[in-house]
C-alpha cells in the first residue's frame, strides 16, 4: 500500500515546473573511483544514443556530453512526462599524474565508464638502497631505482 507524502509530491511538483523550464546543460549522476593503476568514472546515461555520447579531454579537462531526444507523435497527449531531453553535460578538472593520452570510455546498458589511467611517474616505486663495503672515511651509498 502506497502511503501518501506531501513533501515527496512538492518535491516533484517543483523538480518538473522548474527543470521542464530550465534550457541549460543537465548533469548526469556519477561515481568515481581508483582501482588499482587508474580511476574508473561511471556515469548514468539511460535511454541515451550511443552516437550522440561525447567524451573530450583538453589539457587536464574532462568533458562529457550526451543527448536525449524523446520522440511525441503527433496528437499524443501526455498524462505525465518525467523524463528529461536535451543536453547532458559533467566536466571534471583533472589533476597531474594523470595518462591523459590513453583514456578509454565504454557505453554500456546506459552506462558510460571511463577509464583514467594513472601515469608511470606518478606510480609508487620502492627505491632500493645499496651499501658501498668500501673503506673510507664516508661512506659512499648508491641509490638504484627499481618498480614495485
């Protein structure tokens, strides 16, 4: 049994007054996390055209774009309409350390996930330290670079 909450039906009442009005570029949900040797962004995009899914990176900004067209027969008369068209927009300002060259990006079910890789010199690395057994009067330490 459904319960009613006036609060939940303001809600939507003024979510679909204003965003019907609002023109501009609309954000899409996201999440965002580091796996190992790179970030994994995804993104819900559903009922989007592949083709029209968008992703650019200038310099250290990320910018993904997506259109949804929703299509109305002529004579339709709506009873309600909750899902949004036109332009859906994220940029995300990516910091230093990042493979910028080899993002990849997959369209998935609705879902956009891209792959930010982590570049090779902001990877950890152990540096080894080797002791010199020669006799003086310092002693001399050589510092070899290894990947862990």
């Amino acid at each position: 049994m459904a319960t009613y909450d006036p609060l939940r039906e303001l809600e939507h009442l003024t979510t679909s007054l204003f965003d019907s009005a609002r023109r501009g570029p609309r954000q899409m949900p996201m999440d965002l996390y580091r796996d190992g040797d790179h970030y994994v962004l995804t993104a819900d995009l559903p009922g989007i055209d592949p083709g029209s899914v968008d992703v650019d990176v200038d310099g250290q900004l990320l910018t993904i774009r997506a259109e949804r067209t929703l299509g109305s027969g002529e004579g339709v008369t709506w009873i309600t309409r909750e899902r949004t068209s036109g332009t859906f927009l994220r940029q995300l300002s990516l910091g230093q350390g990042l493979d910028t060259e080899n993002i990849t990006a997959t369209y998935r079910n609705g879902v956009l996930s891209v792959t930010i890789p982590v570049s090779e010199k902001a990877k950890p690395r152990k540096v080894q330290v080797v002791a010199d057994a020669g006799t003086g009067d310092s002693p001399a330490i050589e510092v070899a670079e290894s990947k862990a």
